[in-house]
C-alpha cells in the first residue's frame, strides 16, 4: 500500500501548501509542489511527487509559532516523518536545536518556522486543526 499512501501524502501536502499560502498569518510557505517555490520546476524535472513535509512560517516570534503548535490538538508534536499521522514540529528547537543561532539562520530555519509531515487524515481535518492554532496568534 506504500504507493497509494505516498500518493495522499502528496496531494494532501500540495493542497495544505496551497492553503496555507493564503493564510493571513502566514507569512511564507515552503513546498516544492508549489510555483511560488524557487526550486518548483527543478522539483518537477527531477520528482514524481512533492513529499508530505510542508515548512512554514508564522508572523510572529518563537513564543508565537509555539502557540500555533500549542493550540494544535489532532496533530501531534513530533519530529517524526512518514508516519500516517500528521505531525508539526518546531525545527528550531527540535531537529536542528544544536545547531548554533547563525547556522540555523544559514539554512533558512528561523523561530517563526513550523513543519508538519502530513498524514492520511482528511485534509479538511488537518486545516481546521492548523486554523486552530494559527487563531491563536
């Protein structure tokens, strides 16, 4: 079954992307399924899927990307990836935590970014729990 759940993975994490972009708290999205993604037509050539990993960032400071993940309640707060739950995971404290300030900063990974591995859920679940906790803000 690992091809048709890689397949939801994908267009659930397309169409999330997608929502998220037009989210007023959001100030960007990062998903290389997306045009607006500077490596999106490389991503084309070379894939034939875009992944279930969507990486966003809030308008806001850490203590505001940690109320939006917070107040989250069907996605659990984790880093791990490929599972089929969603998860959201706060990069800069979780997976890349050692890294100094500036190395972090180096690789795009700010306090105001959030990632969430999309899982097999409905996707109208999933954005109403990511609507949740950016109504926190």
């Amino acid at each position: 079954t690992l091809a048709l759940r890689m397949q939801r993975h994908c267009a659930s994490a397309l169409e999330l992307a997608a929502w998220l972009e037009a989210q007023a708290k959001v100030s960007r999205v990062s998903y290389p399924g997306l045009a607006s993604h500077p490596q999106h037509e490389l991503a084309k050539r070379q894939q034939s899927g875009f992944g279930a990993v969507v990486s966003f960032e809030v308008k806001g400071d850490k203590a505001a990307t940690w109320r939006v993940i917070d107040n989250t309640r069907m996605i659990s707060i984790t880093t791990n990836l490929g599972d089929t739950k969603t998860t959201i995971a706060h990069p800069a404290s979780t997976s890349h935590g050692r890294l100094s300030a500036e190395a972090r900063a180096a690789a795009g990974i700010g306090d105001s970014l959030i990632r969430v591995a999309v899982g097999l859920e409905d996707l109208a679940d999933i954005q109403a729990d990511l609507a949740r906790g950016l109504a926190a803000l």
